[in-house]
C-alpha cells in the first residue's frame, strides 16, 4: 500500500471507529497504537469542510452518489494540502451499509480547476 503514495481508510458505521493506514499517522502525527474514530480527522477540516465531508458521506450512503471529492485540511504544522478522497460502501448481507472503506491522495502540487 506504502508503494501507491495513498492512505486508506475504514470507517465503521455501527460506532464511528476507523482505521487508518501509515500514511495518515505520517502526516498527522498520530501515535500509531493510539485508537481512533473517524471524528480524529475533524481538527485537521475547517468547519464547514468537515460539514461538506459528512454530507457527501450521507449522500453517498442515503443516494448511492460517488463519494469522491477533495477538500483542504491543515496540518499541525500550519500549512495546507489538498487531499483528494474516494470512498465506497460496503454492504451486509441483506444490503445495509456497514463500513466505508477508501483512499486519500495529497493533490496538493496538481492543478485545480472550478
């Protein structure tokens, strides 16, 4: 996974744990033995990007629509990147969403456009 540049993710929709890969203890700074929910990346999102980020994780869940879109968040040190996300869910046997599991990608240095 290290190779790929990207960090992974996996949020469980029963109580809001998540696992993180390296890549976000990388960058974040993060004790790696430490327990974490998805919650642990709100700091890093101004308030209304984190609103923006759970919206589209509702409508993804609630509508099927892609949840792929990226978002500035600043690091502890002060300055910012642009992190490009991708999600999907994933299901139970009976079609519920249990988990969402996805990649993060630092655009930062690519052009942006809109």
């Amino acid at each position: 996974m290290k190779a790929s540049g990207d960090g992974f993710w996996e949020l469980a929709l029963s109580d809001g744990s998540a696992w993180f890969s390296e890549w976000f203890h990388e960058r974040l700074r993060w004790n790696e033995a430490a327990k974490r929910s998805f919650n642990d990346l709100r700091p890093i999102f101004a308030p209304e990007t984190w609103e923006m980020l759970l919206r589209q994780l509702r409508d993804h869940l609630e509508q099927k629509v892609p949840f792929d879109a990226t978002f500035p968040v600043r690091l502890a040190e002060g300055q910012t990147e642009w992190w490009h996300m991708r999600g999907s869910a994933q299901l139970n046997d009976v079609g519920h969403p249990v988990h969402v599991a996805g990649s993060v990608r630092d655009v930062t240095s690519a052009p942006r456009t809109g």
